[in-house]
C-alpha cells in the first residue's frame, strides 16, 4: 500500500509541475540519499564497542547460533555504554546497551537480541529507514505542490496522500514489530524469555521515555515503548507484545500435540 500513496504523490508532481517537478523529486531524493550514507557511516561512535568472542561467549556464540538458524551472516555486536536499557539493530548491526545488562539475565538478553536479529532476517533494518525518508519526501513535495500550484484540487490530493502515507506508516511499522517477535521466538531456544524481557523493561519506561535512536540509519529503539496509547504510535505497547507472544507460544504448542 505505501509503494502506490508514494507513485500516486509522485505521478500528481510530475503532473502538475512537469519538469520542475522531475527535477525537484531527483534533487530530494539525492539529497536524502546523501543524507543516509552520511549517517550511517556516522551511527558508530566512541560509546559503542564491538562485541569480541572472549569477552561475552555465551552472547556471542547464541547470537551466532540464532543468525545461522535464521539463515543471515553473523551480525556485527556492539555494546553501547548506556546504563539505560536499549536495544536497537541497522544494517547487519545489533546494539545493546550496558543497561540491559544490569537488569536482564544471559536467556533475555538472547531474547533481545533474537528481536533485532528478526528484524535483520525480516529486512527491516532496509525498510524501516528508507519507510522514514519517504516520509520526509511526501511532505517536502506536498508543501512544494502547495507553493508551486495554486489549486485547490492539486494541494489536498496531495497533503491527503501525505496523510494517508502516515496512517499506513504506522500500521507498517507496527506489523513489522509482531513479525519480529514471531521471528524470534523460533530462534530462541527458550521463546518464553522474550516475554519475560519485555515483561521486566516496563518497568524502566520512565528512564527511556526521552531517549530515542534516530530512525533514519536504522531502526528505532526496539525495546523502548511508551505504554500511553498514542494514535500515532509506530511501535505496539510492550502488552500488546507479550500477548501476541503468549498466544503464539501456546498454539504452536497446540499445533504440536496434533501432530
């Protein structure tokens, strides 16, 4: 659904703006493109180190072990020094910080990490940040639609696109979430542990409330949820999770006592 709101809102530009408006979507996209490898290769900074064998073997090997189950290479690893807990993953990177260290045992760390290892077999880590510059690409050319073309009819196709683009955003991002876990849960070789991480991050939501990974070189925060609803939520509540999570556990055991 999101590939036709970005073609509809591409197609009305060129439409009404012609040339200007080819030129305009190729001098944005480029800009954004540009944009994203600038910080990508940025995201890595002194607070991160990466993970070696020798320091953290059981972290390592069982990341190793769920990346060759999920059929992807072995991820990058990094330790963010953070003492708030965080997870998140971009490329074919998963970062964790030393706060989750400090409040989660080794079987919910490697639930943890089997979410974001989810993400990269799911192609999320690729989805996630270019779903959020075409974000920055609708509204550039809806307000240029705006400017540039004095009719109504042209403006409110365009910011409806736009719009309808979020909406479907959030739904996006929200599926792609579940899909993670589902993931997940047939990496672990206890799939219990990812709800009992989730079950004992609620309780630091207050220290995470304001510290957010940008979405634009990966994903954001994968573990970092606010339990107020808001409509425009891109990421399911930690209950949400843990409920899809319970229900799959129980009927993939119900579908194995059929066999």
């Amino acid at each position: 659904m999101l590939r036709f709101i970005v073609l509809a809102q591409l197609l009305i530009t060129l439409l009404y703006l012609g040339k200007f408006g080819l030129v305009t979507i190729f001098g944005a996209v480029s800009f954004l493109f540009l944009t994203y490898i600038w910080i990508t290769r940025h995201s890595i900074t002194k607070d991160y180190s990466k993970l070696q064998w020798d320091e953290m073997p059981w972290l390592y090997d069982g990341i190793a072990r769920m990346a060759n189950k999920a059929g992807i290479g072995m991820p990058y690893v990094y330790i963010l020094d953070d003492y708030i807990p965080n997870a998140y993953s971009f490329g074919n990177s998963i970062v964790l910080s030393l706060g989750l260290f400090e409040v989660l045992d080794e079987d919910q760390i490697l639930g943890v990490a089997a979410h974001e290892i989810g993400h990269i077999k799911n192609g999320d880590t690729i989805l996630f940040p270019l779903v959020a510059y075409v974000r920055y690409l609708m509204l550039f050319l809806s307000i240029v639609i705006a400017v540039f073309v004095h009719t109504a009819v042209s403006v409110i196709l365009s910011f409806g696109l736009y719009i309808l683009y979020e909406l479907e955003r959030v739904k996006f991002f929200k599926e792609r979430e579940f899909k993670a876990d589902e993931t997940a849960l047939y990496l672990l070789d206890r799939p219990f542990a990812l709800k009992e991480a989730l079950e004992e991050l609620k309780y630091y939501e207050d220290l995470r409330m304001n510290v957010r990974a940008s979405a634009l070189p990966g994903i954001e925060p994968n573990i970092e949820r606010k339990q107020k609803k808001s409509f425009m939520a891109t990421h399911p509540s930690y209950d949400e999770r843990i409920w899809k999570i319970i229900v799959e556990i129980e009927g993939r055991a119900f579908r194995d006592t059929l066999k």
